[in-house]
C-alpha cells in the first residue's frame, strides 16, 4: 500500500463499475458511514478513507499549515483518486467533507459525475445578509472549550452536534470518534472548519450537486441549503430530510440510506 492509502487508511469494497467515496466530518472517521456501506457494495465500487486529524490516522502525518485550508483536505481526495487510477467517482460528503468535494470538482472536474452534499455548508459563520448558524462569539467559546478540558468539551459538543442526549446511541459513537482526536490536532482542524468561506467558489462548480439537509441541524443551517442551490454554477437539487440533528447517517441511518441510493440514481439537468 502506497503512502497516501496508508495515511488515510484507505478501503477499497465492492466491485461495481461505478465508483462512490464516501468523506466524513471533522471529529468523526470512515465508520460513520457502517450502516450505509452494505447497502452499496453490491453495485457499487466504494472508497472510504479517514480525512487527515482524525482520530485513526497517524498524527506524524499532519501538516498543521497544510489543513489550515480547505485545500489541503481537497488535494488529499485528489491524490486518493489518482492514487487508485479513478477516472470519475461519484463523491458522497457530510458537513465540510461535502464543501471539500466541490473544490475538488473545481480543480479536476473531470473526475467527479457528481457530488452528494450531507449536511453541508459553504460557511458557517454568520455573515452580514448570511445565515451560516454560528456567531462568531460562539466559535470562541468553542475553541476555548478545546484548549481548557477537551473531554470534558468532547461531552458538551457531541449532544449538541448530533442533537441528542448523551445515553444516545449516536451521541456516544460520535463522542467516541471526537474523543479520538489529538486535542491539538482537533483545535486546528476545528478552526479549518469554522473559519472557511467557500462562498465565491460555487459559481465554479460545474458537476451535479444533489443537497441533501437534515432539519434542526445545529452545525448546518437550514438556509445554507438553499444558498448552496442558489449560487452552484451547475445543476443542483436540494431536498429536506425527515431527520433531526447534524449526523443523520448515525441518528436516522434508514432515512439517510434510501436518501442516498435516490440520489445516487437520480439524474438531474
């Protein structure tokens, strides 16, 4: 296994013609995806792989200027495509692993036939005329939380992310992952996240996005969806998931399952 493969912890199931990969959100890792998975490897070629900071990767690997952008999580996906001879993939992304498969498609187009975004936001701060659901005084407590007791802050932010309580299920297997992070790592990555504005680069996104937005969802406002629809500079669908809380995938995984292989197939113009 080449470098980059073992970096990300890379795995290959399936042996479908068509190729899906699948991208996790910060604080979670490729096993977020375990319930849909199944569903998938009998048609499908499937790549799943850990993004870089997160708790299963080696952190000798982290490059703390390269992930202070978006960038660096984007060259990342390239390297794996190009990596495993993927000639066009269909590029599944929950929260900011979605905004990071569009700037990917800005970069190789080519590669992507389209681009499935979970509960994803081109910023999450709020801006004037803009609702990305968090002030910027929220963020600061939020990295404050991280560097004074990041598991008693781990704690905190699972329930809220998932929206749950913490003898869910799905709050304690994302609390698990989180828990997982170099609290050093998590930090940086952290403010990757909460600090991108991708805004200006959705007119150049030419490949199919298909916008797929769970209700009540703390970390991705529900307006982001529509703001995403409206500024694509390819075609797009948005459409509300009859679910409740940032990680649906773990939360209401029967939903997020019939959703996904929906879009998956459909095809818009």
């Amino acid at each position: 296994m080449t470098r980059i493969l073992e970096a990300h912890n890379v795995n290959v199931l399936g042996s479908g013609e068509q190729v899906i990969v699948l991208g996790h959100r910060f604080g979670s890792d490729q096993s977020v995806w375990r319930y849909l998975v199944p569903h998938l490897v009998a048609d499908y070629r499937v790549v799943l792989y850990d993004t870089m900071g997160a708790g299963t990767t080696n952190p000798e690997y982290f490059d703390f200027d390269r992930y202070s952008e978006l960038d660096g999580f984007a060259y990342d996906v390239l390297a794996i495509l190009e990596e495993l001879q993927i000639k066009s993939c269909i590029f599944v992304g929950h929260c900011h692993s979605g905004i990071v498969g569009l700037l990917a498609s800005v970069y190789r187009p080519d590669l992507f036939s389209k681009i499935i975004m979970l509960c994803s936001s081109p910023r999450l701060l709020n801006d004037e005329d803009y609702i990305g659901g968090f002030k910027e005084a929220e963020l600061n407590q939020i990295l404050d939380g991280i560097r004074s007791n990041f598991k008693a802050w781990c704690k905190g932010f699972a329930p809220m992310i998932v929206g749950g309580d913490l003898d869910s299920p799905a709050v304690q297997e994302f609390s698990r992952t989180l828990f997982n992070m170099r609290p050093d790592i998590a930090l940086r990555v952290c403010k990757t996240n909460f600090l991108y504005d991708l805004r200006k680069i959705l007119p150049k996104v030419t490949v199919p996005c298909h916008i797929l937005q769970s209700s009540e969802d703390r970390t991705s406002a529900g307006p982001t969806a529509e703001y995403l629809h409206q500024h694509l500079g390819g075609p797009s669908i948005v459409e509300a998931l009859p679910t409740t809380g940032h990680l649906p995938q773990l939360s209401s995984p029967d939903i997020v399952i019939s959703m996904v292989l929906k879009h998956i197939r459909l095809q818009i113009a």
